[in-house]
C-alpha cells in the first residue's frame, strides 16, 4: 500500500476518534467568514489530520513561509 494511502488512513482514523468522543453531545459553534458553522471539534479534526499529513511528508525549510 502507498505510504500516501497509509498516512491518510491514520489521518482519518485520528479524526474519527475526536469525532467519536463528542459524537450526541451539544457542540458550541461559530460561523465562519462563509457562513458555515464550524465548532472546536472541527478544528481539533483539521489539526489532527494537518499533524499526521506533516508529520509523513515534512516541508523543506523556508517552503511556503509567508514575507
């Protein structure tokens, strides 16, 4: 199986779990510049899913820093 397929199998799985533990649980929310309503789960999601992603496929240094 591709290293790719793999990281994004643990991605999902990492998220799966934070979803699982407030699954049924009144989530506070905000929404956000388009509208959409977007709670702390969510964010703590794409952070997971962003770690496991950088964590297998580093940037090189200085790559897509902003001047």
């Amino acid at each position: 199986m591709p290293i790719e397929r793999k990281v994004g199998i643990r991605a999902a799985k990492k998220a799966g779990s934070i979803l699982k533990r407030y699954y049924g649980k009144k989530i506070p929310g905000v929404k956000n510049k388009g509208g959409s309503l977007v709670t702390d789960v969510d964010l703590w999601c794409n952070e997971a899913i962003i770690g496991e992603i950088k964590k297998n496929f580093p940037l090189p240094p200085g790559f897509g820093n902003r001047t």
